[in-house]
C-alpha cells in the first residue's frame, strides 16, 4: 500500500486554497439515487480490464494474489464462512461481465451458498512456486471472477492464506475494507455468535452508473489534459537485442537494492524544506533517474490517483484508480531541490484533474498517444511502497507473503520502499527494457536516492546514473551497421525496394547532426560501392511494427504497392469506415486514424463474424494498416482452402459407431484424427466456425462449439457413440474443470477416453513413477484440473449405459505439427531451444544437485499417444494409464538441439535448477505398451529433426 501520498501534508493546503476560491461557483448536480435493478455500465477503470482480457491480456498481470502467514489455530469453518458473508455483502465480488452490440455490461449474480476454501498440504520452504501458480491462474470474466481460496497447511498451527481476486473487482484500498471484514466475521463465527449488523456497504455499480451520467461533465479537463500533453512523444526504451528465451514463465524482471535506514527519513525532511511530501521526493527522484538513464527533457511519469472521495464512499470495494500523467521538464541542469518543487506544482496540477478517466484523455489524444512502434504514452510509473496489508485474524499471528505473479503492468516501474527494510526497486517487462541496462537503472535509481538525501543541492548532471552503453552491432546490412555506429545517430535502416536502388534512413540524436549528404559520404569511404545506397534520408522516428522491427511498408519513398482488393479487403476498409469514421488508404495506420483498444476488439468481432476466419483484437492492433489487416485474412483463408471441406454440422450422428474428438485442430488432437482415419472410424470434431476448415476430411464432420460452449459440448457427446476428449485451455483449469462436468454429464453410452498429463502426478517423491501412483503435493493448477476432470470422468464410467472410461496421461508430447513445434520452442523446452537457436551458453542442472541423480524429461511421440489413446476406446483400462516413449536427460536433449540447429552454444551444469528444468521423474507405461511400441522414424532424434526443419538450421 502507498504512504505518504500526494494528497497529503502540505499539499491539502494548495487544495483548500482552491476549493475556496470555487466556493461561489454552482453546486454539482447530486449523485442519482441508488438503482441496482438490471445491468449496469462499466466504470472506465473496469472498461480497461475489460479490454486487457478481450485482447489477450486475461493473464496474471490483472490477479491482486493476497497471502498471509497464520501462526495459531485457524478455524477453518470460520475462514469460510467470513469469505461467503463478504461476497454476500459486496456484489462487486460476485459480478459478471459480458457484451451487447459492442459495448460491455456488468451484471449482478445471486449470493452463492458458500465459498470454497481449497486446503492443500505443503512444506512451507517449497510454497512459493503453488502460491505463485494459484495467482496465475486466469479469471473468466464472463462466468464472474469470484475471490478464490487457497489454505496451504504447513502445520497444525501453521497455515498460508491465499485471496486470488481479479483487479476489475478490487484495488488497494479495497484490501483494508476486504481485512477488516474478514476479521470481524471470523471473530463472530469462531465464536458461533452472528456478527455485529453492519450498515449496508456501497456498491459499486452505483458508482459506475454515476461516473456514466457525469461524463457529459468532463469536457473542461479533457481540454486541460489535450493541452497539457500537446507535443509529448511516448519514452524511447533500450530493448532487448532478442527478447530471453523465458519470458512466457518470467515476463517480468525486478531489481531491488536495500537502503540505508536513514534515508528515508533524510529524504522527508528534505520534503518538508519544499513543502512536499516523501511521494513527491521520490517521485522527483524518479524523474532524475529516468532523465539520467534516457537523455531525455520533456518526460512523463503515470501515478496512481483515485476516485475515492467523501463519506458515502467509504467501506466501498471495487476498482476506483486512474492513472494520473505527470509531465515535467527537466531543462537547465536544475539542483534535485529545484526539481522537487517541478515535480510538486506539476503532481498539484495533476490532482486537480483526477476525476478525468485517462481511458477518455488517451482517445481525446488520438493518435497523438502512440509511439510509431505501438508504444503507450505512460510506460513509466512510480510509487512509494508502505507496509502491505495483511489478514490479521483474532488468536493468529500473521506474516505478510509476497506472491510473485511475475508480470509488470508498465514498462518500467520505479519503486521505494518506506518500512523498516526501506529500498529502492524498478520493475521492468522483459521484452521492452534490455536486462543489463534494467540493473544498471535499479543500482543507480538506489544511488540516486543515497546521494540527494546526502547532498540535496546536486545538480542533476552530478547524480548517479547514465545512458545504456549502445549494443554491438551483429546484423544487418553493413551500412546500416556503420550508420548506426555513427555517435549522433539514433536509429537506423537500409531497405532494397523491388527494382529499385537500395535507400538508407537515420533517425539523428539531436538538432544540428550530420547532413544526407554527410552520412552517405561517410559509407561511400568505408564500403564497397555496391553497398553504397542511393540516397540517405533523415527522419523524425523510424516508423516500427508491434515487435520492435522497422516497418519497412511506412518508409518514404519507396514505391507503393497496389490496393489490396477482393472480399476481404472489401470488409476491411468497410469496417475501419464504419468505426473509425473515415475512409482509410490500404497503408493508413490504424492508431493514427484514431483507432484504439476497444475498436480493436470491434473490428475483429467485426470481420471474425463477416468472414468466418479466426481473428483477434490484438491482431488488429499488430497489424495496423487496411493492407497488413487484408493479407493476414488472406493467408488464413489460403490455410481454409487447402484444406478439406468441412461437413455440416448436425445435431444428431448419422452413422453408427462415430467418435467424438475435442482438440482435432492442436497438435494432440490432429494425430488422434488420423488415426481414428486409418482405422476407419466415422469422426465428429469439434471446432470453432473459423477454424473447421483445419480438421475437416473424409469421414469427418464438424460440429460447431469450443470449451466454453457448455449446451453445445453436451448436444456433441450425446451425437457420439465414444468421446476422445483432446482439447485443454492450458491457462484456464476452470473452464477445463466445467466443461469436463458438461460433458460427463450428457455421457450416455459408449466409452470415454480422456487425453490428461503426468503433472497430475505432481511432486512424487521417488524417482519412478508408478501408473495410477497418488498425486502428491504440490500440484501446479494446470496438473490440479487434471486430477479434477479424471475424478469426474471415473466416478461416473459404468453408470446409467456409460461405458468405460479411460484417462491417458501424458508427458511432453513431440512430433512434427506447428503447435508442437511451438511447445518445443516455446514451452518448456523452450529455455535449452532459444539458447541452442541463439548460441547463448546452456545452463543445465548436474546430476546430484538437491539430492536427485538425473534430471530430464519424459516424451511420447504423437502417433504413439494418438495409438494408445484410440486403443483405449476398444480396451477401456478403467482409470489411469501413462502413454511415454522414453526419457531423455537435459544434456543429451540439448546436445540434440545444438548438433540439429548448428548451434556452438556451450552447454554448462551446475548446481543451480531453472525452474522449466526442475523434471527428475521416470514414468511407467505398461497398460498402454503395446500401442506405445516405436514405429520407425519414432526414435528422439528423428522426431526432434522433423519438428526443427531445415528452416530452422
């Protein structure tokens, strides 16, 4: 939680000021009376969780995980009933969200009879990695993202308490109403004695209805914030040369260096001498730090305000911030005092406009809010971290816990930390700050803070910090390399446009850098005349897609390619008319045309829907133009007509015999559908509209539905005379968990085969594995909704016609499709292949390290599962059965990739575990042996070559 806050101390007096010399002005119109009938608006700050979780976004970025450590005997009983009282007195914890013509509704759901409260056994050294795993764990925001309940047990009286709430139901103040709540009811039911009646709390849907009916009053203080951010551009961060190979497990990096006790409060006194608060410091250290590390003048630092204002919205719990840009010019080397007072008139100024949703200044802005690479106009913040909230139940003692949910909000975060263990910290997303340049920020941030606490009156020149030493050039045309190498210039490219000669742009560092003519000069001294290009030109920025790259359509002067044109092309430029309001050219950017999220999300619903082809919000926003838009359609219907047609649906089987297939279109799933072919067995597969085209062929019909679509999964399994369910969310286990209820629940005959995974096994404590061998603590959420949906599909097998039921587990499942290739790349393999494929040393575990002889990872190949698998509809085996081809250590599996990729990289062990490495388990597969036999071309190494591909070497 913040302390100390801009609000504050001297500051109140400047509002006060103000607010008297409004006095004589017209009251507000007052708030509109309650009414809570029906669905209701989204508040701007919702509308934002909204549109992050329709544009893909729906990861653990937007989890508030809320852990403590009891000490005391905790009453289980209790902790449960407080949990469902507080639901119950909070309708915003018990909200869904969905969507009508385009605009997103909030909706009440009735109270639930209780919640519940999973209690899992574990060692308190090895619990972090299962909290961390329970943040993780994506909220459906159209089913409504009830608060969930993990008690870890280390002891008797010994306990970990983990809240999971999605941040479009709380905020930081919110978590001491949640606590204080939770307290009093525990203490009642504890006692067996009801509660204290407590007045009716206020309910944010009322608050979101009242920001709705006062919006036609914002237009004064946008017109501030238009003017305020006139000419600002979007902060230029040093990337990372290749994004690290672990940042779909590690998105986030944090540098933290502790400082001297005695800082802080130097540094508050230093704000008193100003009339400011510690915030504001360090909120002009901040500025310092950021100014030092970029070069940059003209900056702007997002902080947090709020909504929260009066009586009435006291005990409220919901999602009342907005983010505040503060914009401060650091010309003139001023002293960090003088820089302060900047800082604070800017931050007073700010304040006076929190009731402005910065959702609504970004669209007033336009185009004007987004860097040519896609940028956002805040990707810096900074706050002043206090001592958090804690659960602090009536007989325990409670320790705070910091869940690691490893994903950062912003670009860069600068932080202080104000406790008895004070620090200086930045946050930072791994894909947008290069890594040595985030410690070198985090150390000197820290320095920064040491050194105007020491001697305020440094000039900003003198403080610790420093631009990222430029980055070796290693690619690219030579005389890009030798532009770029030159000291005043930023950025640059060398293109070769079709039939024509080659061109060079540079973008300058500064005003009165070298001219065109001096910089070809310069490349004609030091190449050869046919690398020389024909004309260099200088440019403002260098136009860049969505992952960093020079966008080299956008360049001047090349020769334009003709307007796209057909059907899909056609819907394209309809649908950019219709919802950004003016006709576009085939290269016109759909940002700079006023575009932004939620048009985003429109416009795909849009042409998903015209076209039947998959398409996506962010796809939109990665492709940008009407042209880049067109061809991305293009190449999926090129994918659709290659492929098969596909049969009509049908509500009923119209052969005998027909195997349902879930997950046809994933990498499992195909290989299960050519089987079942060459067995002859009659197939219906279900598939979303736009993707059918990929599983369709002789002897398949297609139903439409996916997992979310529970009526539509039970009208497919009651069509089927046997299910193969292949498909998985990965990242959901509770859409997985639900729709394994719907469609054991609509099983009526035949047998039932169930694709799981050896994480259901969890931590086994010996080095073999034996089939059916009780899962044993911890078990990720992913391995948990395995176990979940094997108790489902078991308990019911041979009940009411049913007939067998079989739950295949399997290990990493290898063969040569592109899902496949990507979970080889990518997954969890994907640290040893990103390194092999950018000749990066190898880190592996030895052998021995914590007491395990062998570490590696157990594999099937996908023509061996989908024959075990499609084996087990004629053979029930009436439970668990393991379907593994064989085990390969790290190092062999490594070496394998560097010999196939023609890698050097060099590969090391040590006593250190990357937590993707952490595998030491052997698995037994005797049930499905026969069927599991290798076929030639089966072995590791030819399976591994065929998922490579010669373009990959």
């Amino acid at each position: 939680m913040a302390t100390d806050t801009p609000a504050a101390a001297a500051l109140q007096e400047e509002l006060l000021r103000r607010a008297r010399a409004r006095a004589g002005r017209p009251a507000a119109a007052p708030a509109p009376a309650p009414v809570r009938q029906g669905p209701a608006p989204l508040s701007h700050a919702q509308r934002r969780m909204w549109l992050m979780d329709r544009l893909g976004h729906g990861d653990a970025s937007y989890s508030v995980p809320f852990a403590t450590r009891l000490r005391g005997p905790l009453d289980l009983d209790a902790l449960t009933a407080a949990l469902t009282s507080l639901v119950r007195r909070h309708e915003i914890l018990r909200t869904r969200y969905g969507q009508q013509d385009g605009e997103p509704y909030q909706e009440v759901r009735p109270a639930p009879e209780t919640i519940a409260v999973r209690v899992v056994e574990a060692d308190a050294d090895g619990s972090g990695t299962l909290l961390a795993e329970e943040a993780h764990r994506p909220f459906d925001l159209a089913a409504g993202p009830l608060p969930r309940a993990l008690v870890l047990r280390h002891g008797e009286q010994d306990h970990t308490v983990l809240l999971t709430f999605h941040h479009i139901t709380i905020d930081g103040p919110s978590l001491e109403t949640v606590a204080g709540e939770l307290a009093r009811d525990y203490a009642a039911a504890a006692r067996g004695t009801a509660a204290e009646e407590q007045p009716e709390p206020p309910q944010y849907a009322d608050f979101a209805r009242r920001e709705q009916a006062a919006a036609d009053r914002l237009e004064q203080g946008l017109s501030h914030w238009a003017g305020r951010l006139e000419g600002i551009a979007p902060l230029r961060l040093p990337r990372p040369a290749q994004p690290p190979a672990d940042t779909v497990r590690r998105p986030a990096g944090t540098r933290t260096v502790p400082l001297d006790p005695r800082v802080p409060a130097a540094l508050r006194a230093l704000g008193r001498q100003h009339r400011a608060t510690l915030f504001t410091v360090a909120l002009a250290a901040s500025f310092a730090a950021l100014h030092r590390f970029t070069g940059e003048d003209d900056l702007v630092i997002g902080v947090a305000g709020t909504h929260r204002q009066g009586a009435d919205m006291r005990g409220l719990v919901g999602l009342c911030v907005n983010t505040l840009p503060v914009r401060v010019d650091t010309t003139g080397d001023p002293s960090f005092g003088a820089l302060v007072e900047r800082v604070r008139d800017a931050l007073l100024e700010a304040q006076q406009r929190r009731e402005v949703p910065f959702d609504l200044v970004l669209e007033r802005l336009g185009a004007a809010a987004r860097d040519t690479d896609g940028s956002a106009l805040i990707r810096v913040t900074a706050d002043v971290l206090g001592t958090p909230t804690t659960l602090r139940l009536p007989g325990l003692t409670d320790e705070y816990v910091e869940v690691g949910a490893g994903e950062a909000k912003f670009d860069l975060s600068f932080g202080m930390v104000d406790t008895d263990a004070p620090a200086g910290l930045v946050q930072y997303s791994r894909t947008a700050l290069d890594e040595e340049a985030a410690a070198a920020l985090g150390a000197h941030y820290a320095a920064l803070l040491t050194a105007v606490a020491d001697e305020p009156g440094l000039r900003l020149s003198r403080l610790p910090g420093a631009p990222p030493a430029p980055r070796e050039e290693t690619g690219g045309h030579p005389a890009e390399v030798l532009l770029r190498s030159h000291p005043e210039v930023a950025e640059a490219a060398v293109v070769a446009p079709a039939g024509g000669p080659l061109l060079a742009y540079a973008v300058l560092r500064g005003i009165g850098g070298p001219s065109p003519a001096e910089l070809r000069s310069r490349l004609r001294t030091a190449l050869a005349a046919e690398l020389v290009p024909a004309a260099v030109t200088l440019l403002d920025t260098l136009p860049r897609k969505a992952d960093g790259t020079a966008d080299v359509a956008r360049l001047p002067g090349l020769p334009s390619a003709p307007a796209p044109e057909g059907a899909h092309a056609d819907a394209v430029t309809e649908g950019f008319t219709d919802l950004l309001g003016n006709t576009p050219g085939p290269d016109d950017d759909f940002f700079l045309l006023g575009g932004h999220s939620l048009i985003a999300v429109q416009l795909a619903e849009r042409l998903r829907q015209a076209l039947k082809l998959p398409l996506t919000g962010l796809d939109i926003m990665q492709a940008r133009t009407p042209r880049a838009v067109t061809a991305l359609l293009d190449a999926r219907e090129a994918e659709r007509v290659a492929a098969p047609s596909a049969a009509p649906s049908r509500p009923r089987r119209t052969r005998e015999g027909t195997v349902l297939v879930t997950g046809g279109t994933g990498g499992v799933g195909a290989f299960v559908l050519r089987e079942l072919a060459a067995r002859g067995r009659p197939v219906l597969a279900l598939a979303r509209p736009e993707s059918a085209h990929l599983v369709a062929a002789e002897g398949v019909d297609v139903v439409e539905g996916d997992l979310t679509d529970l009526d539509g999964l039970r009208k497919a399994v009651d069509s089927a005379d046997a299910v193969i369910h292949a498909a998985c969310t990965f990242t959901r286990p509770e859409v997985d968990v639900t729709a394994m209820a719907a469609m054991v629940g609509a099983w009526s005959r035949g047998p039932f085969v169930f694709v799981s995974s050896v994480d259901a096994y969890g931590h086994p404590a010996g080095e073999w594995v034996a089939e059916e061998s009780a899962p044993r603590q911890p078990l990720s959420g992913y391995g948990q909704a395995k176990v979940d949906c094997e108790g489902l599909l078991l308990r019911a097998a041979g009940a009411q016609g049913r007939g067998g039921a079989s739950a295949v587990r399997s290990p990493l499942v290898w063969g040569p499709h592109q899902r496949l290739r990507d979970q080889l790349r990518w997954g969890a393999t994907g640290v040893l292949y990103q390194a092999a494929r950018e000749g990066r040393p190898i880190v592996l575990p030895q052998p021995g390290t914590q007491g395990h002889t062998w570490y590696g990872a157990a594999w099937v190949h996908a023509a061996a599962l989908a024959r075990a698998v499609v084996s087990a509809l004629d053979s029930p085996v009436h439970g668990v059965a393991n379907a593994v081809s064989g085990h390969l250590a790290w190092r062999d599996l490594a070496t394998g990739l560097t010999e196939l990729l023609g890698s050097d990289s060099e590969i090391r062990e040590t006593d250190e575990v990357h937590p993707d490495l952490d595998h030491r388990w052997h698995y037994r597969a005797d049930r499905l042996a026969p069927s599991l036999r290798a076929r030639p071309d089966e072995d590791w190494r030819s399976v591994l070559a065929a998922m490579v591909g010669p373009s990959e070497r």
